[in-house]
DNA sequence: GTCAAAGTACACTCACTAGTGCAAGCCTTA
DNA sequence: TAAGGCTTGCACTAGTGAGTGTACTTTGAC
C-alpha cells in the first residue's frame, strides 16, 4: 500500500531522530497521551516529516517497539556471553550476570519504559505485531539464555531435563521480581535489595537445578 | 478538601453502578482512551452523576483501582484457606492452589485487566496511591501466602529461612509466569499449557524448600 | 402529599489531537 | 548552476473528551 517499508525514504537521519523520540514519548507518556506534536518537538522535526517517513501514529508506534525490541534484545546477548561464556564460579556468576541484566533496565530506560507502554496496549496491539514483537523481545531473551545453561550441564554443573524452563525460571526469579516491583524502573528500588533478590532469586535457582555433587567434589 | 470521600454522597446503587462500568472500561481501554462518557453509558448512569459522585477521572480512576484490590484479596484469601490450611500431599495441595490462583484472574476479568492498565499507569499515578494500592493488592497477598508457609514448614515439610521470600518464589515461579504469558488474561495460553507451567513451577518450588527427609519418611 | 436530596438531559466551553494541503526553502548530486 | 527530493512552517479540518451550568424530573422519607 505505502511501500514505505520496503524502498526506505527519506533522510536517515531524520527517521532516527524520530524514531528515538517516539521511543522516548511513548515510553514516558504511553500511547494515548503521546501527542504526534510532541514526537516532532522532541525529535527537532516538522510534524509533517513524521508523517512523511510514518503513514500513522500506529505505524509509528509498531515500527519504535520492533526496532527497539532488536537492540536491546543484542544488548542482553553481550551480556550474557560476557558472563555466562566462561564459568568460574557458578553462583557469583549468575549473580553478576542477573545484576548486569537488571543494569540494563537503567542502561536503556527509554526502552523499558516503552515495554510498559506495550504490555499496557497489549489489547490494543494487532495480534501479529504483538506477536513479532514478543519474538523479537522477551522471547529471545529465554531462547538465548537456553543454551548457555545447556552448556553449563554439559560440564556438569547444573542437571537440566528442561533447558527452556529452567531459563524461565531463573528469569523470573531474578529480573521479573524486580522488574515488577520497580514497574520497570518507574519505581525506585534500593541497591541493597535488588543484590538481596538476585542473590536469593540465583541460590533458589541452584538449588533447583545444580547438580548434588558437581565435578570438583570428591 | 471535598468531604466526599468521609461523609458519602448519594444512592450507594448508583455509585456501584459507576464503579463496575469505571472498572471495566479502565481496564478494557486503559486510562487514556476511557471516556467518562462511556463509563457513563456502561453504568446507565447521567455523565453529570458520575461528576457529583467523584470530584475527578483521576480521582475515580483511583477510587475503582484500590476498591477492587480489596475485592480481590479477599477472593485470593479465600482460595488460600481453601487449599493450604490442611495439607494431605504438599505437591498436589500447591498445585491445586496455584491453578486456583491463576483462574481467579479468569474469574475477575475486570479486575485482572484493570491490574494491566494500573501497572501502565504506574508512573503517572501520585505514588502515595500507587503505594496504597500495592499494599493493598499484589502485597497483601505475599504478606498472607508467607504464614501458610510458615505453618507448613512448622510441620516439617518444608525447610524456610524466609516466608516472604518462598512466599515471592512460589508466586513468581507460577503465576507470575503465566500473567507474565498470558498479560493477565489478555492473550489466551491453552489450558494444558497452565498446568504444566504451574506443575513445573511447584515442582521447582518444592527443590528449592522441600525438607530433605521429610517426616513421614523412614 | 410535601419536601429535599439526588439524578437526568442537554447544551456548552475549552483545550487538545490526528492528520492534511500547500507554498517556500534547503541540501545534495550531477 | 540547475534539478529534484526532502524538509519545513503554518494554517486548517474535523473530531473528541473533560468538565460545568442549569432547568427539570425522580425518588424516598416523613
């Protein structure tokens, strides 16, 4: 219909200021209240390039959370190769790991606040969009973290029947509880107790998964 | 500096009929996109009324999302005495519980969507009322799972350094997970796919706490 | 039946927003 | 320097939504 997505138009530059823009309103005032005014305001742009480059604020809106989804999605996979690659010690690895990943929720808080903004619209998002989004996104991130753990069983460190699950479920013990307590970092959340939950939610993990008597034992 | 909250104002049926209709369309279209007029026409209720009962949107926004977290908590209350005050098999009984748990978001779909919408809002909801909502809510519910645990490991089933803690870990590797899925009910996960979440997620609980001999064992 | 409190219908203000049209200016490439 | 794509500023439409004022009707208690 457009072809707008497929023969890119206009100024690179133009689109990328945009696109941070968006990714910064949205994120801070959520879909509804972002004004298409103050995405061009804030991105230094005429309304009508918005418009130019963008068909719609919906199409604006999908495009921000997909490409969005992508960056931060390669962001989490340095970190945990950075972490996870070579194991020294199991627990303080995991441990530092988890806490670089909850960084990252400060490190791009644009991007965070914008994932509010898409679980809020969920409802309202087409299935499809939503979809890719998710594949994009949160799902990647469980889907990459399998193998590392995969792995890491392959050395005998962990016992892992369901490398999937057990991805999951250190997600959720350490980022989920504090992504949902902080909503996303909207809500602060002090030092001490975020290193208090990883350190809990990383040792509960082990004792799920972390093989009785590992390899350096006797 | 209304009064209205103190001494109340009006027929109490109608006043429910605004809070049903407010809860619904907040949660079904979310704070922004919720017209007052339409919460009017779903209370069948004069839009004037609704302005004679709650002095603001905002206001009534708030009334409706902290009314309903009492509802609910009573409901998640009931449902914890149903399965935890007497264990036969620790398993099965946390198992029953959690999908219990997880349908109560079936039951109160208003409310569940609500929840979404609350969350969204987070950061533009004056914190004293998104502290009071979060205790009385999502934290309430930690706070009365931590003393079933608590008993229960009292009987030598389960070995707890920190109630509230298991009380997190138990929540996180069930529900959480599934809300998390599903974004409170909004997209649909199939029946067989709960119950192995929730399976796999008590299982990994009762690694994580479960004592190591329990009594009844030789 | 009376009276007061509460609810209703409706018209209205005011602010704001998505999206468009157009003429003029800018920048880059040939 | 000439051309053509891109951007801009601005005015404009058309719709929507929060909140109010008012005159009138309903309801329920006594």
């Amino acid at each position: 219909m457009t072809g707008r997505q497929t023969e890119p138009y206009g100024r690179p530059d133009k689109r990328q200021a945009i696109m941070r823009a968006a990714r910064r309103v949205f994120g801070r005032d959520g879909y509804a209240r972002a004004g298409v005014d103050t995405i061009a305001a804030q991105a230094g742009v005429s309304k009508r390039t918005i418009y130019n480059h963008f068909t719609d604020k919906q199409h604006l809106f999908e495009t921000v959370a997909l490409e969005g989804a992508h960056e931060v999605t390669a962001a989490i996979a340095q970190i945990m190769d950075r972490h996870l690659h070579k194991i020294v010690d199991l627990e303080e690895d995991l441990i530092a790991f988890s806490l670089d990943r909850v960084a990252a929720v400060t490190a791009f808080p644009d991007h965070f606040a914008l994932v509010r903004t898409i679980e809020a619209e969920a409802a309202h998002i087409p299935p499809a969009i939503l979809r890719a989004w998710i594949d994009a996104g949160p799902q990647t991130g469980h889907l990459r973290l399998a193998p590392y753990l995969r792995r890491i069983a392959g050395q005998g460190l962990l016992e892992i029947d369901d490398a999937d699950r057990a991805a999951a479920h250190l997600t959720l013990l350490t980022i989920t509880d504090i992504n949902q307590q902080t909503f996303y970092g909207a809500v602060p959340l002090p030092e001490e107790k975020v290193r208090a939950i990883i350190t809990g939610g990383v040792r509960a993990f082990l004792r799920i998964y972390a093989t009785a008597s590992p390899p350096g034992s006797p």
